[in-house]
C-alpha cells in the first residue's frame, strides 16, 4: 500500500511541476509583453500611470523564475495569485470592456499551485521560539 501512495505523491508533484513550468512560461510572456507598446492604453485607462505596467512586468516575471525556484514556488504563487487578484479587479471595474477570464484563471491555477506547495512557504517562516 506504502508504494501506491509513493507512486501517487511523485506522479503528483511531477504534475504539479509540469503546471509550474507552464505557468512560468505564461508569466514570462505576459510580463515580456508589458514592457511593449501593446498595453500602454489599457493603464492609461486605469489612470495611475505607466509605472504600474512597468512594476507588473516585473512582477509578473520574478514570480515566473520563482516558480522555477524549488525553495521559493509555493511563495512565486502566492505573489502570483496576488497579482492576478489585482487584475481581475482592474478588468472588472476599471477597464471599460474588460474581460477578467484569463487573469481569474491564472488566479486559480496560482492559489492551487500556492496550496499544494504551501510546505516551501512555512518553511521560509521563521521558526516559533521554544519549538
């Protein structure tokens, strides 16, 4: 029985590794994409400035190299998570016409990668006094 779960713990992390990996390569090319001309209107619509495209970007790429990062991929996704968070909510209520179903998406595939890799996260954390 020992062996079955076995199997089924490695056949589980080679899956969620494989999503990591194509979620990374997502992240790389949405964040590539910020930094070109493509976007600028969409942010002027939102009315902050084009520093919020920029720091997206490079949001959006350090969490797809921490996804790589055995050590930082469960907190690569939550950030990730975070990011998207903020652009289903922009989509929904600043962008006339958004469309919010691609960032909810990547914002559900985040949290479930965040969740089955919660052990990185906790063991980043500080250790309690007296434990």
């Amino acid at each position: 029985m020992s062996s079955r779960v076995d199997t089924a713990r490695r056949v589980g992390d080679v899956v969620l590794r494989v999503v990591q990996a194509l979620l990374a390569a997502y992240f790389v090319y949405s964040g590539y994409l910020l930094f070109g001309p493509g976007t600028i209107g969409k942010f002027e619509e939102i009315g902050v400035g084009q520093w919020l495209r920029h720091l997206t970007g490079v949001l959006e790429v350090a969490g797809a190299i921490g996804l790589l990062v055995p050590r930082l991929c469960g907190l690569a996704a939550l950030g990730l998570a975070g990011v998207m968070a903020g652009a289903v909510t922009t989509e929904l209520f600043l962008v006339s016409g958004g469309d919010a179903t691609l960032p909810a998406e990547l914002l559900v595939v985040s949290a479930v990668v965040a969740w089955f890799r919660r052990d990185t996260v906790l063991a980043l954390l500080p250790q309690r006094l007296g434990k």
